[in-house]
C-alpha cells in the first residue's frame, strides 16, 4: 500500500477517536467537563421567577446522569436595565436523581427592591450514585437496555 493511504486510515481512525471523546466530555455549553461534579451541573437547568420581595420559585431539572442532593444554586438579579443588582447562593436540600423532571422549590430569598429578573444556575452538589446502562443485544434480546445506579 502506499504511505498516503496508511496516513489517511490513520487520520480516519483518530477522528472517530476525537469525536467520541467529545461526545462523553463535552456538554451543552460547549466545555469540557472532566470530573463528574462539572458533569452533572453542566447538564442540570434552573429556572427561578420571582414570587415576591421575599421568595424566589425554583425548577430544578437534572439531566445528567448523576444522582445528586444539596444542590447550590447561584442567583443574580438585575434591574430594568438589565444591570446586575445582586449575586447570592443558596442551597436546597433535596434529592435530585439523574435524568430527573422538575423539581420545583420555593426559597426565601431577600429579592432587592429594584429587581425584575433573576436567573438562577446549579453550582454544586453531593454527587450520591451513577447510573450507567447498556444495551444487551443477544438471543432473544430486542435491543433492551439495562440500568444501575452504582453508589459514589
């Protein structure tokens, strides 16, 4: 065969390589998240909306893979111009598992007199258990795909 065959199964292979590589650590935002902390608050969505001048209504959705409890969660607020009045955190004691729907909270929060808007992020966790799965396909198997949460 000639060289210029090999370099290019070569460069074919280390794309396949490269790209699964992204696929496992790269998330929605466009980082690489290495430690399974990043991982799961990558992938964890907060929306808050101010109720009043004392509380905040929070909804959690876990995403990742991961189960996890004591999320804090980093609010900013800001004002009609869009400018920012305040930054707080602020931790909810719940259990989030992994690939979870809406968890809605409602957190005191001391809202500033100026504030219209909040957005709200997942910051950190106690990451509890993993769930992996995988997809038997043997026998009589369709295709069914096995799941267990594997403590941290």
């Amino acid at each position: 065969m000639k060289h210029s065959v090999w370099v290019w199964g070569i460069a074919i292979l280390f794309s396949f390589v490269g790209v699964r590589f992204l696929s496992i650590y790269m998330k929605h935002d466009g980082e690489m998240h290495f430690t399974n902390q990043s991982a799961a608050m990558a992938s964890t969505f907060v929306e808050a909306e101010i109720v009043n001048s004392n509380e905040v209504t929070l909804t959690v959705e876990n995403k990742s893979r991961f189960k996890y409890v004591d999320l804090i969660v980093r609010c900013g607020f800001a004002g009609e111009s869009g400018s920012d009045i305040k930054m707080v955190s602020v931790p909810i004691y719940n259990e989030y598992p992994a690939y979870s729907d809406s968890v809605i909270t409602t957190v005191d929060l001391d809202v500033p007199d100026q504030a219209v808007s909040v957005k709200c992020v997942g910051h950190e966790a106690e990451i509890k258990s993993e769930r992996l799965c995988s997809v038997v396909i043997s026998g009589d198997s369709k295709g069914e795909m096995n799941c267990k949460d594997v403590n941290l």
